[in-house]
C-alpha cells in the first residue's frame, strides 16, 4: 500500500535497521511486557527523532515525524504509543531551547536526551474522568533551592524505562497555586513505579503508576508557563498538546493501517468494497498531514489547535469505520487463525481514550466557533 510503504521508507531513513528488527519477533511478544522494542528502538537512535540537529537531533519536522510513529505502530502499537509521549515531551521542551541554553542544569538534561539517547516520560495525559490533560495532580512544597514533590502519574506511558520525568504540578504563591512543568532524573530518590495497567492492549507502553514522595526537585528543573489574557493556553502549552494529538493519533493510524494493509494483500471483496476501504483509511492520514503541514509552517497558535482537535476528531471516527471494514473483509478464518487481527482491532480503537475527550470538547469548541478563543479546561 502506498502510503505505508512511504511511512516505512522514511522510517527507515531516521531510524535504520528499527522496522527489520521489530519483524523479526512476534506481535505478542513485542506488546507485552518487558518487551524488547524499547531498547531497539534506543539503539536504532530513536529518542532523537524530533529533536533539531542543531541539538544533536535527528531533525524530523512533523510530517516525517508523522511517518515514522505511523510505520512503527503497524510494527508495534505499545512502541508507538508509548514514544509518542516521549517524542511529544521533547518536542514541547525544545520549544524552550534558546531560552533556557544559559541555565545549567536544564540544558544539560535537554542535552543528554539527544546525545545519550534518553527516554522521556510524560504524566500529562492523566486518564482520569472530568480532567483537562494539562490539570497538574502533583503539589510542591517550597524547599532550600527547590521544591519537595507529591503525587502520582497514572497511567505514565514508559514508568518502566524512562530516563527522566516530565509532569504537571502546582506550586505555592502569594496568591494561591500556579502549574509548572517539572523535569526529573529517574534516579531522583522519592520516585517509585507501581503496577497500575491491568489490560493485555498495550501492554508493552509500561503505562503504569509513578509516585513521587517527598521527590527534591531543583529549582532549576522547573519550567513555568503562563496562562494568555483570555485564558487560552499559552504558546508553550499548546505547540505541546498539538504534538500530542499529532503523534497520538498517528499511533492508531499506524495500527488501523496495519489491518487494512491484512485485508488489501488477501484480495477478499469486490473492488468496491475495498476502494471503499482504502479511501476511508487515507482520509484520516491526510487529516493528519494537514496537521502535520500547519505545525511545520509554524502554525502552532490557538486557531491551531482548534483545528488540530477537529482533524484528531474527524480522524478517529475514519480510522473506526476503516477498522471495521478491514476486519469484515479479512473474514472470520482470518480472525481465528492468529490473535494478531484481533489484538490490532482492539488497540485500534483507543484513540478516543486520549484527551481530551470529545465530550469535554464539545462546549469549548462550541464557543469557539462562535468566535472566542478556544478554552480547554
């Protein structure tokens, strides 16, 4: 098929040798847990992908960001969801990278991602019932030179094998609390990971629980973002939660197109049928490139992410028509004979479980249409 093959040929050109290594062992090995994914993907230089090479990075803009997390979700969903957020997390700390060059101990953090390929964890999209995706759970207690941390993130995507935190909290003002991110090294004593995803989908994302107990964070490692005058997100916040959608749904487009390229290669239906199919499946793709274009233009503004969330929506709604299709056209022998298409049609579906919800969309966006700025709780 030849959008994917294209996500493979740029995959392979960031990341070489990751897709061949990845064939080589089964689905059900690569999503369970303790999978051996995480660590070929550290050693095919992954971490770096979005980073820009003036940083020691790969460089990718966003459109061959796109590709490569869509061609490593048809391989391995949990590997692809799972670095999404550590691709997400990077993308929103570099944003920062002139600005915080000069201050030390940031920088050496930001530094050593690229250089030694660290993994970034992201407690941002917290899962939790009625709850914006950037709401910090975590509260700071002031400290000699920091601040003492507590909470938890669950579920945290990479608990198992991250090399630093990235997290919402809330410190103390004169005034009440303000949101802050944190950046923590894994080894900071008071960090603790705790079983927390009880399903075998995904599995391999190691998306269990983080605590932080009385975890010193150096004043240094906390980056303050700020609220705009009409309480939209600021620039910080929201190039982030547009890479975050960007790459998240990329992820389920990757593995939707894992199942349509299944049934594409067993011929099953008339051509009407799966013409039918394979437009449906690419006009989620090209939703997300449209995304991906915007953000590369530097479009990364409040209209943006108004339009970031329409195409995410839009896109997820696509990708469960497509899903289903493939699955009825793949047939029932297809579907007894390996769990493979049974797995991939489950995980497929789980993009409506990332915020935010299109419940919690629905008024903000309402509003917005009718010409305020979009306001996400």
């Amino acid at each position: 098929m030849r959008s994917t093959e294209r996500a493979a040929e740029v995959c392979e050109r960031f990341l070489p040798g990751l897709l061949g290594k990845l064939a080589d062992i089964p689905l059900s090995e690569l999503e369970a847990p303790g999978s051996p994914a995480l660590a070929h993907f550290k050693a095919c230089k992954g971490p770096g992908l979005v980073i820009p090479e003036a940083y020691q990075g790969s460089g990718a803009t966003p459109l061959e960001a796109l590709a490569v997390v869509r061609a490593i979700a048809a391989a391995s969903p949990s590997l692809a969801v799972g670095t999404a957020m550590h691709h997400f997390s990077v993308a929103t700390l570099f944003t920062l990278a002139d600005s915080i060059k000069s201050s030390g101990m940031e920088w050496a953090l930001l530094e050593g991602i690229a250089e030694q390929g660290l993994l970034v964890s992201s407690g941002f999209a917290e899962g939790r019932p009625g709850q914006g995706i950037l709401s910090p759970t975590m509260t700071a207690a002031k400290a000699e030179g920091g601040y003492l941390v507590n909470g938890s993130k669950k579920p945290c995507s990479l608990a198992r094998s991250m090399d630093l935190l990235t997290a919402s909290v809330a410190l103390p003002t004169d005034s009440g609390s303000e949101m802050a991110v944190l950046l923590v090294p894994r080894g900071t004593p008071g960090i603790t990971v705790h079983p927390f995803w009880k399903s075998w989908a995904l599995a391999g994302a190691e998306s269990d629980e983080v605590r932080l107990t009385d975890a010193f964070v150096d004043e240094q490692l906390v980056v303050r973002p700020e609220l705009g005058g009409a309480g939209e997100l600021d620039e910080l916040q929201t190039v982030g939660f547009i890479w975050f959608e960007l790459l998240i749904s990329a992820s389920y487009l990757g593995m939707a197109g894992a199942l349509v390229e299944r049934a594409h290669a067993a011929g099953r239906g008339s051509a009407s049928d799966r013409a039918e199919l394979f437009m449906t499946y690419e006009s989620a793709g090209l939703l997300l490139e449209g995304v991906a274009r915007m953000l590369g233009d530097g479009e990364h503004g409040n209209e943006a992410l108004a339009k970031t969330l329409v195409a995410r929506y839009a896109a997820q709604d696509a990708l469960g028509v497509a899903v289903r299709r493939a699955v009825e056209l793949l047939g029932g022998m297809a579907f007894i004979g390996s769990s493979d298409v049974a797995y991939l049609a489950a995980v497929s579906h789980g993009l409506a479980f990332h915020p935010p919800s299109r419940a919690s969309f629905a008024a903000p966006f309402l509003d917005h249409v009718d010409g305020h700025p979009l306001r996400l709780a």
